[in-house]
C-alpha cells in the first residue's frame, strides 16, 4: 500500500472494490513504466538517485515491463491502481531503493502523464483505421464516376447524382475527423510530470527534459491545471462520437439503399447477416451496429462532460471515471472501422437499379435552368418549371412525355430543345463546377483527394522505448 501511516484501520472491502482502479487502469502498464523510467531519470539529473540507484530502479522497471508483456505479471490484494502495482513489484524485485522513485511525484500527475501517452497512441491507431476507410472510398468512388443514381434531400428524389460522387462525401468527412485528431494531439502531447499532488515539486527536475524524454512537445504551465485538465478526453471522446456519428450516417444510407424497395445496393455475404426464422433476409446489421454504437460513443462524451462540469480545483476522485469512457468509445471504433471498411470495398452497385429509380421530376431544376439560359429570371422559371410538372401528373406522363405545344402554353421560350433537358446524364455532366457531381468534377475530386491522403502529417506519434 502507498499509503495509511496516519490510519489504524485498513480500508473496507466494499470501499476497495469501489475505489480500485486497477482492473482498467493496467491498460496503462507501458506508459506507467517509461514514464517511471523518464523520471528515475530526471530525479537523479536532480540528485535525489545516485547513478547507481537509478540505473538498479531503471532495470527493475524494465523487468517489470517484462512481465507484464509476457502475461507473467501477477496482481497482488492491495494494488489499488497501476501505479500502485507497479511500484510495489519494482520493490519486491530491487528492495527499498525502489521505494525513492516516488520522491516529488504523485499518482496525481503520474496518471494524467499515463493517459496522455495512452490516448496519443490510441489517437495514432484510429488515424490509420481512417485511413484505410478513406482510402476504401476512394477506390469504390474511382469504379462509379460515371454511375447515375438518384440525389436526396429530405430523403425525397432531387437531382440526379453520380454515385462515385455520393461515396466521395464520405471521405471528406472522415477528412475532418483525422484533421481533428492531429489538432487534438498537439495539446494532448504535453506533459503534466512535475506538477506533483497539485503544488508542483520542491526538487530540480528538469521538466522540459522529462517531457522531452517522452515525446511530449511541451509541459504544462500550472500545476493545478496539469494534474486536473482532461480536455484531451474530452476532446478525444468529441472527435471519436463525431467519427461514430459519420459512419453512422453512412449506414443509415446503406441500410436504406439496401433494403430490396430501392435495390441499389448489395451487402457482400460476408457482411451482411441472415435471419434464424426467415430465409430470404439479408440484413445489413454491421451498419445497424454503426449506428448504434455511435449512440454510446456520445454518451461515453457526455458522460465525460457531466463529470468534468462541476469539478472544484486541481485533482479529484471523480477524474477516476475518465479512463472507461475512453476505453469503450477506442475499442469500440477499432472494432467498427475495419468492418466499415470491408463493407465499402465489397459494396455492390447496381446501376440498372440505381438508373431506374431516377425519375424525370428530378430533371425540374434543370428545366428552370433552361429558361435560364433563354434570359427568364430564375424566380419565374421555377413557378413555370413547377407548372409543367403538375401538368405532366394530369396528364399522366413523364415531362417528356408533354407535347411542345403544352410546354409552349407555359411560356414562349420554349422551343423544340426542351426535350434536350431530359437527359439524366447530361444534368449531371452540366454539373462540372468544382465539388459538383459531373464525372469530369468527381475524377478531380478524387485526384485531390488522393493528394489529401498523401499530404496527410497523422497526428504526434509517440514511440515508447
Ligand atoms: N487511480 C487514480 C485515477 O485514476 C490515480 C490517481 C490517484 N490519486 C489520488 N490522489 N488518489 O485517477
């Protein structure tokens, strides 16, 4: 135990069970151990370790490592946290000497060093899982520049679209969600060691060495603030339930493009799911679980927030509850990515599909913009483009199914053309402005894109030796 020289009584059982920490925190064990061996090495820079007591600390910690890696580590009652168990088998394997290393130190900033280590290598991991997505899409997108299928807004038909196109949308927000985590990394790699409890330390530990020792690029300016600042969780947590909730977007598609009434899509076999009553289903449940988990993944931030609002100054129990939220919401991404990937590369389009749901209606902008371009202010071409549609529904036809006369009723400018505008292909490939649908515009979409993933820095990597 680290502490209990003033009590004289040992803890209750039930308080242990409800205060230990160790049965997540050991996840921490690496970053636990090389931050240890970073600061047996600045508190002899200090000259609180001789040479000698730091190098037997520094190779006792590196046993310890050992064990935990090859699963021989063996937990003892007492060890209330990481820190804790690791200290206590450092002592066991070097004896009291073992006992300086916590000189100046406190589990208050060893813990938000551990986990700001912790999450940066976290961070780094599901930035290539994004990778791998973006680079999914592209390839998907690359296959269905030319695809036709039909635009929603408000889920109803709109414009037509090129499916590469629709795929594309996906990229750029994964875009965002790695832009976010090379921006969050840079104010979680800094580091908190030598703040202390909350008071910092009375002993010359260079801390600018220290952190740099660890991959940090910088340490913290207040000692309250370092031990108590969990805005990387936050932060984190916001970018991971930012990320769950484009996938789940991307799902929610997929689920519906799916479903045998539109047809659009099919769900490799091994991605998609069967029924146990009802042979003919093909269910599209890893989508639903991406959906579905991006519910957690929000829940997991706002549960973070609700602890962290009400929080007095430096550090307090309650930080305890930020590990598990981080935890779930990583292992939960780390499984859903992969599947989210696979599913995009093995996605089948079905263009006959797709080109038979796309209806003439969809074409009523492009007629507005016909008398357009014969000098009609926009305004009045939508009400005569409106107008035609109606006609063609009494009439019981397609708009290009209304005689040139009738289009003549509406209004002069129409002349003989008009049944140039529909043209599904055509509206799509007028769309050719930058960020448009047209193919021309998707394959200098793509070209960008790819220079995107290219150019991409990843977020501060930080190799543990
Ligand atoms: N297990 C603790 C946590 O996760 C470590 C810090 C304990 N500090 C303390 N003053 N009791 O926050």
């Amino acid at each position: 135990m680290l502490w209990g020289g003033a009590f004289s009584e040992p803890s209750d059982a039930d308080l242990r069970a409800l205060q230990d920490s160790i049965s997540f925190d050991k996840r921490f064990y690496k970053q636990d151990i090389i931050g240890s061996i970073a600061y047996a090495r600045a508190i002899a820079a200090a000259g609180i370790l001789t040479d000698d007591e730091a190098a037997t600390i520094v190779d006792g910690l590196r046993l310890v490592l050992k064990e935990f890696e090859g699963g021989t580590f063996e937990l003892k009652d007492g060890d209330e946290d990481i820190h804790t168990a690791v200290e206590r088998r450092l002592t066991e394997l070097v004896g009291s000497v073992g006992g300086k290393l916590h000189t100046g130190r406190s589990r208050n900033d060893q813990v938000a060093t551990d986990f700001r280590l912790w999450v940066l290598e976290a961070m780094a991991q599901v930035d290539a899982l994004l990778a791998d997505t973006q680079t999914a899409i592209i390839e998907k997108a690359s296959e269905h520049v030319e695809t036709l299928m039909p635009g929603y807004t408000h889920m109803q038909p709109a414009q037509p679209i090129t499916a590469g196109h629709w795929l594309m949308s996906f990229f750029w927000m994964l875009s965002r969600d790695r832009d976010r985590l090379s921006d969050i990394a840079k104010r979680a790699a800094v580091s908190p060691l030598g703040s202390g409890a909350l008071a910092g330390t009375p002993f010359d530990v260079d801390r600018s060495l220290l952190a740099q020792e660890l991959g940090f690029h910088a340490f913290t300016q207040n000692s309250l603030d370092g031990v108590s600042d969990r805005d990387f969780v936050a932060e984190f947590l916001f970018a991971l339930a930012l990320v769950g909730t484009h996938l789940s977007r991307l799902a929610e598609d997929v689920i519906i493009y799916s479903n045998p009434l539109f047809g659009y899509i099919t769900l490799n076999d091994r991605y998609s799911t069967g029924s146990s009553i009802m042979p003919q289903k093909r269910n599209a449940d890893p989508m639903e679980l991406a959906r579905g988990k991006a519910g957690r993944l929000i829940g997991n931030l706002t549960g973070l927030l609700a602890t962290l609002k009400g929080l007095p100054s430096s550090y307090d129990k309650d930080l305890q509850e930020d590990k598990e939220a981080v935890f779930d919401s990583v292992d939960n991404v780390v499984l859903l990515l992969p599947v989210v990937t696979a599913i995009i590369k093995t996605l089948h389009l079905n263009p006959d599909k797709l080109k038979a749901a796309l209806g003439e209606d969809m074409l009523a902008t492009d007629l507005a913009d016909y008398l357009v371009r014969k000098g009609l202010p926009f305004r009045q071409a939508h009400h005569i483009s409106g107008q035609a549609v109606r006609m063609a529904a009494d009439q019981g036809t397609a708009l290009s199914g209304l005689s040139l006369e009738s289009y003549q009723e509406l209004s002069d400018l129409f002349t003989a053309d008009v049944m140039n505008v529909f043209d599904f292909g055509a509206s799509v490939a007028k769309r050719k402005a930058a960020g448009g649908t047209a193919p021309e515009a998707v394959r200098q979409q793509i070209e960008t894109a790819k220079n995107w993933l290219a150019q991409h820095q990843g977020v501060h990597s930080i190799q543990l030796k």
